[in-house]
C-alpha cells in the first residue's frame, strides 16, 4: 500500500526536481500529520502571510512568505520561517528548496492565516507547478473565524486592518513587511483561542471545522 | 550502509540547511520587530545592539485577556521575566504581610516584572493580574540572568530596581521599629507635657443640645464636665449620647450632667505615661483626666496621644553621660542610649550609621567610667591609652555588646614596668567591673584591660603582634581577627598609631600571614543551600536558624581586615575598610557598593532581631529563623549572603587558597 502510494506521488512530481528535492518531499510525505484532537496549548498552530506581485494567485508571482508557530500559548522565536523568493529572481532548484524547507517546517501543523483563497491560493499554485505536491493543509482562516468569535466587534468580514483597529494593536506606521503582518496575525490569533475557549472550541479540530462552518455559512447564506 | 542511501542523506541534508537558515531569517525578522518596540523603552533604549538582539531573539510573546491571572505566589519558581508590550498588569501584594510600600500597583506598556523574584529564582510574592487584554515579552529565567550578566544597563536596571525594594523593605522594618519605640518611650514620661493641654468643657447645668453642637463645632468625640473650679464632675462621650441620650429618650434640654458618666478618671500630671497606659487598660477607658495637685483639670490624655511623644534627644544623653558621677547614674544614661538607638532605627538611620553611632555613645560612657576610677587611680606623668578591641574597636557595636578592651603605656625611663602593670591591672578591674554595671557584660574569653595578657608596654605589644605574624599558629590567627581590630578610646592616641604602624609594617614584610588569614576567614562560608536557600542545620542546638554574626557580618568583616592590612589601611571600620581597600586594590565601586549593602542588610536585621526577639535585660543573640522572615527580606538576605560569598571568592583567588 505505502509503496504503491509513493509510486503515484512520485508519478505526478515535475521530472525537473533535484533529488535531494525529491528525497525530502518523500519524508514530508510520509510525515505522519499532526494531532487535532489536543488543547489550543498543546497544538502547534503555524500562522502564515505571504507577499505577492498582485492579488490573483492564477496570474500574478508569489514573492515571500513569513511564519511564526503559537506553541503553549506563546509565539515562539524559535519557531519562526522567513522566505523572499525574489532573491532567487523565482527560478531554479532554490525556490524548490525553499519551498521544500516551507513543508518540512509547517510539518504538516493546523495552517493559520487571513483569507485562505489569498494565501492558499498562492501557495497551492507554487507547490503544484513547482513541486508537483497537492498543498491541502488544515486552514484555519481568521477572515471568517473573527466576526464569529468576536460579533461584538464585528460581524462581516472585513479587511485585517479594521481588526488591527479594533484590538487597538501596534501595526507600526508605513507598510508592513510578510513578517510583521505574519506576527500580527499570531497576536489575533491568540486572543482568538481564548475566546474559542470559552464558547466551548476547546482543540484545533474544533477550531478548523468552525472555520470551515463560518465560512460556508456566511457564503451561502 | 548503501551508497544511494549515503546519497540521498546528504541530500536532505542540504534541504536541512536550507530549512535552518531560513529559520534564521524568521528569528532575525521576528526580532526585528520585536526591538522596534524595545527600542522605545528604557532602559532597553540604552542597551548595546548585541544585548538587545539577545533579548530580541529569546522573547516569547504571550496574551493574557482581561481578568486573567499571570502569575502569582502559587505558580512555584519564576520561569519567565515579563515586559508588557501593551495593555494592563495589577500586582496585588499576596498574604497578609505587606512587604513593600505599595499594596496593588499597576503596570503598562514598556514595565517589566516579576524583577526581584526571577532573579533571585523563587517564587513571585505578588499576584499579578492582566486588567486589560495584554500582550507580553516573555523572556526565560535563564535568558534573563545572562542578559544581566552580559548587559551593563540592564543590570543596573535590575539591581536599582531590586535596591528599591531593598529601601522599601528598611522603611517598612522602620515602621516596626517606630510602634514599638514609642510604646517604650511612653514608659518614664510624666503627664504633665502629653496631650491636650487646654481640653474643652462644658458646666454640669449645660442642655445636652448645646453640649452636642460643642462637641460637634470642635470636631471632638468626648467632652469633660467641669464646674467654675475647673474640677471635673464627669465625661461625656458619643457612646454615651447613643446610650442615654437617643435609645433613653432623653430630650435634648435635659442638663449634660444627666447623661454624663460620673467620677471620671483622673491622674495627676506627675504620674508618668506607663501609668495613663495601665489605667486605660485596667479600666478599659480612653481617655484619662490630668490633673494639677489641687485636683483642677489640666489636660487629657488620650490613647493616641501616648504614642506620639517627644523623643529623648541625643544632646539630653551626651549631658547626662558627661554630668554623670557615680555608675548608677551612668547606667541610667545607657539606657537612654539603647533607647535612642532604637528610636534611630525607626526614624530611618541606616545600620552603618546605627552601629556607629552606638559604637559612639558607647565611647562615651566607657570614657566616663575610665575618668570616673581616675579619681582613685593616679596615672600622672605616665603615657597610656585605653584600648578597644573587636566589634567596639571596629565602631560595629548592636545592642549586645560585652567588653573587649586592653591598656598599653609607655614606661618612664628608669620607672619598674612590673610595679606599674600592677597599679594599671589594679585600676583597669575597677573600671571593668564598673562598666559591667553600666551594661556592658564583663568578656567571657577575659579579653579584659584587668587581665595581665593584655595589659602591656608598647613594646611588649609590638613583640605580641609581631609572634602572631610571624607563627600564624590557629590561635594567633584568632588573636588577630580581635587584637587588629583596636582602636584608643582614652588617653595618648600615639601610642595604638604607633602599634598600627608596626603592625602594617609587619604584614608587609610576611606575605605568608595575610595568606594564612585568608585561609582561616575561608574557613567558615555564607550557609546557602544548594538545593534549598538557607542551610539552616550548622548550629549544633539551634536547628532552623541561622548565626547572622557567624556566618553573615564576621564573614565580610575578616574580608576586610585582611584587604585593609593589605593595602595600609588604617581604620577598623569594616566599611570604611572595604572603601578605602576598594580604592587602593581597584575594586570597582559598583561591586564593592553591592557588597557593602549586604553587609548592611545582615547588620540591620541583627539589630532588628536583637530589638524585636530579645528579652527586656537580656543579652540578645544573633540566631534568626529564615522562615520566618517576610518573602522579601528572605530574598535580600540570600543576595546578602551572595554578596559574602562573592567577595570570599574574591579572596580565595587573590591569596591562591585552594
């Protein structure tokens, strides 16, 4: 069974990929995925943003991406992954590298970010044309979760910076760069659990099923 | 091992690396953003980028919502140093004991805490709660210490926030100190100056209603009821209005007289405080009338009063020593000076200024005694000095002090030094015998000027000293830790110039002794447990307790002697020798200040202990309970004892001993 699964995985990867490439998708695949069923304290919750040419993931270049994880609470420094693809000028087996280095430091954790078509957009487009891997992490999209957590503050959604806004954090002046909006984020989504908590959404299956309900909700109704 | 296998390990490795440095490209960024924010905050602000990348790059950021609790004297030993990015922290003092000035304080941005429990590694004292939704740095223990430890500035943020505490911990020891001088001060004081002196009354035929409006204009809770003699018939009080006013349905022009309490207490003005005192407590009253001889009211004494007196003044005592004839009245003015001495302590003087200035009305007194057995003793044409040893000649005095102390003299030319040894051990055993009625107990060990060891010529003194650096034999060395310590107290000053400037000649010419002397002072160390924070078990028949002379103050005082004869120092004081020393030896001043204020601290608590613990006559010891001091005292005393331990190592490096 497991080497028939290799064998169709391996089927679809581009034939272009370096094997040291190849070799690392194969132990990100067969990584076993993370619990969901543990606490918010004990679940490792990556949180990314990424940085683009433009808005339309079909069209427009994936440019970097930032991520910091929330372990026990806390955002850790230790946990943090930094990458800007145009150093690379998005070519060759070094973005395919750092794409790879991206799964094996997600490793397969819950993925928390602002507007999953955005984001995952991006990202599954990479990950497909470069990597020929199907990107379908469990996502968590803050967009959706905040007006159901915090419907006093707001019950639509709405761009991140009105919850910059409400919270009343430091967003700094200017423009932010893919890590401090990636930090920024963290920070929501730290109050976020606490509030999950109390309406009883005590583990990060609970929270991905929420964030699912939310957005199919709110979309269709 | 298969070549493809070696192959394909490699090859995740070079992904590995990958990973790794774009990890490091996370952490640089993230710490990026974090010291935007330190940057804005003192003392960060002023931090070396490298010390500030550090924090940078270790601190964690938790969220703490509104009502939660972070942190508080049940969550065990501190983890973390916490700086608040943003939002609300109280800290509420936990327990009944309040150990610093302030009972709930609150935090915001940019404040930082728990400081004195992370570093010193316990458990917090405070409760600390987030009152609004907060964000925090949160830097591990172990980050914590070794940015103080490489940091400069954040260092001295740390240790001025952690004197603070030190100084809030002393005024707080004060404030016992002040409840307790007063309740004692009270004792001897007559009536005649406590008090109202011009109490408000009204005549026995006054209505109630304009006895009330009386009271109530003059904001006064008790009003006396006097005739035109000024004799006092009663006292009228609020409990009495509620009782035999309003629940009797007294009507309001009824005479006052009617609704007073009758035979008022009343004392004489001569009678002292003490017994104001006893007759509230016998008659359960507050108030007690005083009165002149013919019975006429002169003022009332109330409860609050008896706490707010006069203190004895320091000029009262230097003339009643100085006036004084004869033991008894010389025993009187040592009490005044234990009284003083207490009333000092809670006005605030610092346990350097206490000791000294103990040390100095000591001086006085023994003075007084050895002038006084001059009357009976003829030293004419004889030059000789009085000389203090130990804690006496060190101006280190508590308040249990016995008598250390020797003569020296000058034989005239031709002049037999045996017969007049004799005529000074005679005179030096009245005057031993004198200040032990005085309250200084006579010396166990017979360090005494009446014993014929230590009653010697100059030169037989040069000769003492000069066997006792040259063999450092263990009771030499004993010798030294109390003979070196001498000071003249009485008569020709020259000569213990004389005997310092041999002795500091002579050290300088045996090394070996100064370094058979750090051996010994290494001998005893500073009792922190390794596991738990005190060793409270090295007193044989004093489980539990510590010897803060022994293992606390001696410990910084042999330092510096030896530092002191190391570098010519000339003064005894401890301090005063640690400074000087410090100078000369290029000490830095903030190590040796640290220093210093652990030794003040183990003074302070040991005068706080004799006061407090020891009984009214007796001799108090120097044995606390570590448990049974406040969080935060416990805590100043471990860096106290840290301090001890730090200047030995110190010394043991300085003099090579193993």
């Amino acid at each position: 069974m497991l080497g028939l699964k290799k064998f169709l995985f391996r089927g679809s990867a581009p034939s272009h990929l370096p094997d040291d490439v190849r070799a690392s998708l194969e132990v990100w695949r067969t990584s076993a995925p993370a619990p969901l069923d543990d606490l918010h304290f004990h679940t490792r919750y990556v949180v990314v943003d990424i940085v683009s040419s433009g808005p339309n993931p079909e069209s427009d270049r994936l440019l970097g991406l930032a991520a910091s994880s929330i372990w026990k609470g806390a955002i850790q420094p230790d946990d943090t992954f930094y990458v800007d693809f145009s150093t690379l000028d998005g070519e060759g087996a070094g973005v395919d590298r750092q794409l790879t280095a991206f799964l094996l430091f997600a490793a397969k954790a819950p993925l928390v970010t602002y507007h999953i078509p955005y984001v995952g957009g991006f990202l599954q487009r990479a990950f497909k044309e470069r990597l020929g891997v199907d990107f379908q992490p469990q996502w968590v999209d803050l967009a959706w979760l905040l007006p159901s957590m915090f419907e006093d503050k707001g019950d639509t959604v709405m761009p991140l910076d009105h919850w910059i806004d409400v919270f009343g954090l430091d967003a700094g002046s200017g423009r932010r760069d893919a890590m401090a909006n990636t930090l920024l984020l963290a920070r929501i989504c730290q109050m976020m659990t606490v509030r999950a908590v109390g309406k009883q959404v005590d583990t990060a299956a609970q929270l991905i099923e929420e964030s699912r309900a939310s957005s199919f909700l709110r979309r269709n109704h | 091992m298969t070549t493809q296998q070696q192959t394909g390990q490699e090859q995740q490795q070079a992904i590995g690396q990958v990973e790794m440095s774009l990890r490091q490209d996370g952490r640089t960024r993230m710490a990026g953003n974090t010291q935007a924010f330190l940057r804005n905050h003192a003392p960060f602000n002023k931090m070396q980028p490298d010390a500030l990348q550090r924090f940078a790059e270790k601190a964690k950021i938790v969220f703490y919502a509104a009502g939660s609790e972070i942190l508080g004297p049940d969550s065990g030993k501190v983890r973390y140093f916490y700086l608040i990015e943003s939002g609300k922290v109280q800290a509420r003092q936990a327990g009944e004991v309040t150990v610093t000035e302030y009972s709930v304080l609150s935090l915001s941005a940019g404040e930082s805490f728990p400081i004195g429990a992370v570093t010193a590694g316990r458990p917090s004292t405070n409760l600390y709660t987030a009152v609004d939704d907060t964000f925090c740095y949160q830097l591990p223990a172990e980050d914590f210490l070794a940015l103080m430890a490489s940091s400069p500035e954040f260092n001295l943020f740390c240790t001025r926030y952690i004197a603070s505490l030190l100084d809030q911990s002393r005024r707080q020891l004060q404030l016992q100190f002040s409840q307790r001088a007063s309740e004692q001060q009270t004792l001897n004081s007559p009536l005649a100056g406590i008090g109202s002196r011009s109490p408000i009354t009204v005549a026995p035929e006054t209505p109630l209603r304009a006895a009330l409006e009386t009271m109530s204009k003059a904001g006064i809770g008790s009003l006396v009821i006097a005739g035109e003699d000024r004799k006092a018939v009663g006292v009228f009080t609020r409990t009495d209005l509620l009782d035999r006013v309003v629940l009797a349905d007294l009507p309001l022009s009824t005479p006052v007289s009617q609704a007073m309490s009758a035979n008022p207490f009343m004392i004489e003005e001569h009678a002292t405080a003490y017994d104001a005192m006893f007759a509230m407590a016998t008659h359960g009253i507050r108030h007690v009338l005083v009165t002149d001889a013919e019975g006429k009211l002169t003022g009332v004494v109330s409860e609050r009063d008896l706490f707010s007196l006069q203190r004895v003044g320091l000029r009262q005592i230097r003339q009643s020593i100085d006036g004084a004839h004869n033991v008894d009245a010389l025993k009187q003015a040592a009490a005044d000076v234990r009284q003083l001495s207490f009333n000092m302590l809670a006005q605030g003087v610092g346990a350097e200024q206490l000791t000294q200035f103990i040390s100095a009305l000591n001086d006085a007194l023994t003075r007084r005694v050895i002038q006084l057995n001059l009357e009976k003793h003829n030293f004419d044409g004889i030059e000789w000095a009085w000389l203090a040893f130990g804690s006496e000649g060190r101006d280190e005095q508590t308040f249990s002090t016995d008598q250390d102390n020797g003569i020296v003299f000058a034989p005239p030319e031709g002049a037999s030094v045996e017969a007049l040894k004799q005529r000074f051990l005679a005179y030096a055993l009245d005057v031993n015998n004198d200040l032990d009625r005085v309250g200084f107990p006579l010396c166990k060990g017979n360090i005494m000027a009446s014993n014929p060891q230590w009653c010697l010529t100059l030169e037989e003194w040069k000769d003492q000293f000069g066997s006792w650096i040259r063999m450092p034999q263990p009771d030499a060395l004993l010798n030294a830790t109390i003979f070196f310590d001498f000071r003249a107290l009485f008569g020709k000053h020259e000569l213990a110039d004389a005997m310092r400037r041999h002795l500091l000649a002579q050290t300088a010419s045996n090394p070996m002794f100064l370094r058979a002397m750090a051996k010994n002072a290494l001998d005893v160390e500073p009792p922190l447990g390794k596991i738990r924070d005190f060793l409270t078990d090295l007193e044989p028949g004093h489980p539990g307790k510590i010897d803060l002379k022994k293992y606390g103050s001696r410990i910084f005082v042999d330092v510096a002697r030896i530092y002191a004869m190391a570098s010519g120092v000339h003064n005894t004081n401890s301090i005063q020798r640690l400074r000087l020393a410090a100078q000369r030896l290029s000490i830095r001043s903030d190590e040796i200040n640290a220093v210093l204020e652990g030794l003040n601290f183990i003074q302070l608590l040991r005068l706080q202990h004799q006061y407090l613990e020891g009984e009214p006559g007796t001799q108090g010891d120097n044995l606390i309970d570590p448990d049974k001091l406040n969080e935060l005292d416990r805590r100043i005393l471990k860096e106290s004892f840290r301090q001890a331990r730090k200047i030995q190592t110190r010394l043991k490096l300085d003099y090579q001993v193993q």
